[in-house]
C-alpha cells in the first residue's frame, strides 16, 4: 500500500448556540475523547430565534444516542407528550382530523390496515358501523381522550403500537444540552462574529473573527448562525433555493398565554384565512403561534386572529418573525456544514425542524471528513440531506394543496397551484387505490400519509383489490376486536397531566 494516512480533524468550531448548535454541541462532543476540540461560538447580543417548541418521535433516537434519561429530559424542559397533531379546518371548514404518531390497526398479510377499513366502511350498512379510521390507532384514541403512558415493549401487545413524541420549551432543552456538552470537554465561547477568514488556496474557512478582536481557528467548521448562515450562505456563497411558489406563509407571531383547561397530549394546528395557528401545550405555559402568507394577510390582522384563539391570558409581548421556505443548494461546502435555519427552513406545520437538525448530526457522524475534506463524504451528505428536505416538503405541501376551501385568496392559489411531480404521483395513487408507498428512506410513514391523505381529500375511487381475497366477515370480526382492544386500552392509560405528575412534572416552584 502506498500514500500517506489521511490526517484526521482535530478542532470542530460550531458558530450558533440555538438549538441547532447546542444540538451539534452534544452530539459531536463524544468526539473529545478521541482528542478533537470542539468549541462553541454565540452571541449573547443576537441570542436565538426562540421559537420550535414541538417534536416528533425521532427526537427519541437523538436523545437516547446521548444517553438522557426521558424524565429528567422532560423535567428539565417543562415538556408534555405529544401523540400527534390534530388539524382543524384544513380539507375544508367544520372539519378536524389527527395525524397521530403510531399505527392503524395491524396490517393483515401484507395489505395495509386502511384497505380493510375502506372497503369494510363501503359495505357499512350491512356490516354494521365500523367507525372513523381513528379508531384503530391507539395513540389517536388516547390523545381524544387525553391520555398517555408511554409503549409497551412487548411487540406483540397493542400497546406498542403508541407513538409519541414532546412538546418543549426549546430554551430550556438547549440549556440542557449545553450542560451536557461543557461536562464533556466543549468550549463555549461568548462573542459575535464580525468576520470569516479563509484559505487562500482551497478557499476553506480557516478562522472566525470576533467583534472583540478573537480569531477563532478550525478545520470543521458548522454553520448554527439562524437564519443568516454566516458561514454557508454569507462567506461560502452557496445559494439558497426558494420553494416559496408551494409554501406561500412567510411570516410568523408567536406569544405564550397561561395555560387553559386540560393539558392536552397533541398539537392543535387550526387552518385560517391566510395560514394557520399552533397551540402548543407545555407543563407551565402554552405556546401559540401564527403562521401565514404576508403576500394575502397583513400583520395586524393575523395579531388580531391569533390573540382572538388564544385559550389563556398573553404572557408576553406578540413577536414577529419572517422566513422564506427553501433550503441551501448545498449543506456542505468545502469544510463547512450548515445545520438548522441557516441550512434550510419548512415551516413548522409538521415540526420538522428539529428533526432535520438530528439527521444532519447523524449523518455527519457517519460520513465524518478527514482534514482532506475530499469530495465523495460531501457529495453523499448532500445528496442524502438534499432528498430529506424534498420529501418533507412534499408532506407539508400536500396539507396545503388537499383541499376544498376556496373562502380566501390563499386557499385558491394553494388548491389550485401546480405542485412537485413527486407530490402529484402519490395523491393519484391515493386517489385511485388508496395506495401508499414510502420513500425510501423517506421521514414520515405510510400511516402518516394515510392519516393526512385520509382526513384532507375525498374517499378513494377504489380499494387495494386484494383485500377481496380476505373473508368479508372475518374482516369484520377482526376490526371489532381491534377497535374495542383499542378503546379499552386507552381507557385503562392514565391521563395526560397524572402521568406528568407521577413522572416527570417539573419544579416550577424552584425554577429559574
Ligand atoms: P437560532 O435559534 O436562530 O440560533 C442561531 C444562533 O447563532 C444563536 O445562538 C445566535 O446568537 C448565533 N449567532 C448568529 N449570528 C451570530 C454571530 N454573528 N456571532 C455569534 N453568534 C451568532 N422547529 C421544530 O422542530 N418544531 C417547531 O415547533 C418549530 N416551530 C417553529 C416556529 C417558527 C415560527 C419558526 C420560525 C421556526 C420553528 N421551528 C420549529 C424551527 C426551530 O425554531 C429551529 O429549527 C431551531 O430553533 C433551530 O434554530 P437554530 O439553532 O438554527 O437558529
């Protein structure tokens, strides 16, 4: 064998101390002990966009690769449970659907559990009711009914069939993580970039400089700038995509109100006129925000609408935040990887944000560069992030673009805007069939298109024919004991708030 060993990076500088770099922080300080000096830069001064306070269930994956105990995760970040969100308004007006996390009934030899229930919903008069598809999906049930606990183990048990994720103050859990990190040997550094450095002859950024004449050098350097990737976009130049033509909301309010009523284990987006409003539960506050198109709604009138829903007194003045949806055409350039809002933005509507910052972590650790930063680890990194951010916002135009509504200027240019081909092929497939086929590697489940697919656009024209090879009233004997398996263990779980209470409530008495 000839050529030299590859030299291995030994200083990562992380720029942005949001989530997303408290984030990188955590994850990448296992790195220490393989001696790579991790430092953190942030700006007390610019301080963090303060918003992104809903999770899905991947966050598990994050947390337990960091070894974080769930209920002093939770404690720590005055978190509730979260089973799923439930859409108000959105296929038309009057109506209301969850996407809940978990499973529909138990797929039954190889045909989804959907097909069963469509074709046995068809047959409703003679076969009795068989009830909303909801009814088949525990974590569904239980969010309805305001409980939780959390999975069984035991696989074959319906109970492991619940999936959940959390709501919670994301202040908080950057707080948490940052603990971590500096326990672990990362350096935090407080100050506020004014300058980036680079390499003559590669072009790579070699140091960020501070307002307060400090050069910080690395070899890796991670863009957690917020919005205005500094490193990325701003001295590296990389492009920023707009998908702006299918995601029209641009601009968001966000205030927390006192808590109102029972604490409820789902999100609540509610569609409006122009966009739609988050109701977001916390142990000691809830989180409210409005997100909608400035270009068909202006900010007075969306404050208005948003402090009109509120369940609880305003805690808070109304802040205002803009944003074009879109991504980076590339997320890794040269030594730089950008993660959060300064890689790329899609809005909240299915709470993706944390979820992209994970998976970027995650594939940075696997395609890890060595100090040649050569191309084929880049490449593949952008190749993978890239298709991640299309998948995800093809889910999220799909809430936009399956509907009825025609009551506002918004609701017309979303119902009848051209959207991605590979958007348009899978809702011809729902439409036909009632098919649904994952990404490969694709974020959110069949039962999450289902669920979404099922509660915006009208009945399918047909079903899988296959399920005509099952027994009509065996079908229907199965489903009865789905449903009331279901129901009756939903009942047995304890609600919401006793569960917080016995586990993980958090001591708000003795709070910062
Ligand atoms: P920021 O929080 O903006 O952090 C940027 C960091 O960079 C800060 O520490 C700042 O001080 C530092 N910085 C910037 N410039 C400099 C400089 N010159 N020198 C030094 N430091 C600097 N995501 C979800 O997953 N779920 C949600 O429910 C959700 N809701 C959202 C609602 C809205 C309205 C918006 C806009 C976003 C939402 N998000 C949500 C996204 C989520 O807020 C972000 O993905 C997450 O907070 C990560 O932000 P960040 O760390 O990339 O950026």
């Amino acid at each position: 064998m000839t050529g030299s060993a590859p030299q291995p990076v030994r200083k990562v500088v992380i720029v942005g101390g949001g989530t997303a770099g408290w984030m990188a922080a955590a994850a990448l300080s296992r790195l220490t002990a393989a001696g790579v000096a991790i430092t953190l830069v942030e700006s007390d001064e610019i301080g963090t966009i303060g918003v992104g306070e809903a999770t899905i269930p991947s966050l598990h994956d994050f947390n337990r690769m960091l070894g974080i105990d769930e209920d002093e995760f939770v404690r720590a970040t005055r978190a509730t449970f979260k089973l799923g969100i439930e859409f108000v308004d959105w296929g038309r007006r009057g109506d209301r659907y969850l996407h809940p996390f978990g499973t529909y009934g138990r797929d039954v030899q190889g045909l989804k559990f959907h097909q069963l229930w469509l074709r046995q919903a068809r047959l409703a008069g003679a076969m009795g009711d068989v009830g909303r598809l909801d009814e088949y999906c525990l974590s569904a049930v239980a969010a309805h009914a305001g409980r939780f606990t959390r999975p069984s183990a035991d696989p074959a048990a319906v109970l492991a069939s619940l999936g959940y994720a959390f709501h919670f103050d994301a202040g908080l859990y950057a707080r948490f993580l940052r603990n971590m990190s500096e326990e672990a040997g990362v350096t935090r550094i407080e100050g506020k970039v004014v300058a980036v450095d680079r390499d003559a002859v590669t072009g790579h950024i070699a140091a960020v400089a501070l307002a307060d004449g400090r050069r910080i050098e690395g070899e890796l350097f991670v863009d957690c700038s917020g919005f205005r990737a500094l490193l990325l976009g701003e001295a590296l130049g990389v492009r920023f995509t707009s998908w702006q033509h299918w995601l029209p909301c641009d601009s968001a309010l966000a205030v927390p109100s006192a808590s109102g009523g029972a604490l409820l284990p789902y999100t609540r987006a509610t569609a409006g006129r122009a966009g739609w409003r988050w109701r977001i539960p916390l142990q000691h506050r809830t989180g409210n925000g409005h997100v909608y198109a400035s270009a068909f709604c202006s900010d007075a009138a969306a404050e208005d609408d948003l402090l009109q829903g509120l369940d609880g007194a305003a805690l808070a003045e109304v802040r205002k935040l803009r944003f074009v949806a879109g991504v980076r055409e590339r997320l890794w350039e040269g030594n730089c990887v950008a993660l959060g809002l300064a890689g790329g933005f899609l809005e909240p509507l299915e709470s993706t944000s944390i979820h992209l910052i994970q998976s970027g972590i995650a594939r940075l650790l696997s395609l890890f560069p060595d100090a040649s930063f050569a191309g084929p680890e880049r490449d593949e990194y952008n190749r993978l992030l890239g298709l991640e951010y299309q998948q995800v916002r093809d889910f999220i135009i799909l809430h936009y673009h399956a509907t009825t509504r025609n009551d506002s200027a918004f609701w017309d240019h979303c119902r009848t805007m051209q959207i991605p081909a590979s958007l348009a092929s899978k809702i011809d497939l729902w439409r036909s069939k009632a098919r649904v086929i994952r990404d490969q590697g694709g974020l959110f489940t069949e039962d999450s298109w289902i669920a979404v697919l099922a509660g915006q656009e009208a009945p399918p024209a047909s079903y899988d024919p296959l399920v005509d090879t099952l027994s009509i009233e065996e079908s229907a004997r199965f489903m009865r004991h789905m449903r009331d398996l279901i129901g009756k263990t939903a009942a047995a779980m304890p609600r919401h708030e006793d569960f917080i209470a016995r586990h993980c409530r958090a001591d708000l008495a003795n709070a910062a």
